[in-house]
C-alpha cells in the first residue's frame, strides 16, 4: 500500500489567528484519519494565494507544525479546475478557488479538468472561529 502523502490549500480572512486556522486543518485532517491513521503525520506541504503571503497567522500555523509554505499567484490558481469555484471569491482575489486550487498545485496534480476534482480528498472546508474569522481548508493526496 503507498504511504499517504498530503498537500494543504489554505484560505483565511485577514487577520486570522493560527489558532482558528488550526483548528480548521485539524477538523479536516480527523474527517481523514478516519480512513487513514496519522493523516496528520501525513502532511508534507501547504499552500495559499500570494495575497496572503503576509498573513501571520498563516505564517504562525505552518511554521508550528513544521510544514513548508507556498504562495501562488492569483493567474495560476484561476488555470486549475475545482469542484467548487466561487464568484465572491473571483472578486476578491482574482482567482475562483483559494483552497482547492492551492491544495491541487501544491500536491503536483494534475490541473486538468478530469483529474483535478478526483485529487480532493477534503474539499473546500470552511470555519468561522471565536473571534469571528472565517478560516478554509482543502486538502489533495500527493501523486
């Protein structure tokens, strides 16, 4: 059997503290380890949109858990095909898909629109924490 190997996209609203985002990734990764034991051990990679390259929070959690962090621009995030593409997030980006899109080129799927959606194994995961942020996940399995 091959090893798990997973990729995180990251959204978050800004000034999202590492805690909200935490405890969006942790949520997630339990809906998986149901499945897969250790799917937190499993992580290797997260991701988010250039916008939030000077995200704290997000900077705080990926350096906690010890995983690499990539930021990719807006144009390149629009080419990859997700299951769940949203206007308001178009708007405010640029790009229909943070989480999703960022999870997919992180985990090195390919981008097209027939593999794409099958590479998901958590889709667009969203919560709103105490202090009123609203914190998304997504998570692809690493080919």
């Amino acid at each position: 059997m091959t090893p798990l190997r997973l990729a995180l996209g990251l959204g978050c609203d800004r000034g999202t503290p590492a805690a909200t985002i935490a405890d969006v990734v942790d949520a997630a990764l339990a809906q998986i380890a149901r499945r897969h034991p250790g799917a937190a051990l499993a992580v290797e990679a997260a991701a988010s949109i250039d916008l939030k390259a000077d995200e704290a929070g997000l900077r705080e959690f990926a350096a906690l858990r010890d995983w690499p962090l990539t930021f990719y621009p807006a144009a390149q995030l629009a080419t990859v095909t997700v299951p769940n593409p949203s206007a308001t997030v178009l708007r405010h980006t640029g790009t229909p898909s943070v989480s999703e899109a960022a999870a997919l080129l992180a985990a090195g799927a390919d981008t097209g629109a027939a593999a794409a959606p099958a590479a998901l194994l958590i889709e667009k995961h969203r919560l709103r924490g105490p202090d009123g942020r609203n914190a998304t996940v997504s998570i692809a399995r690493i080919a």
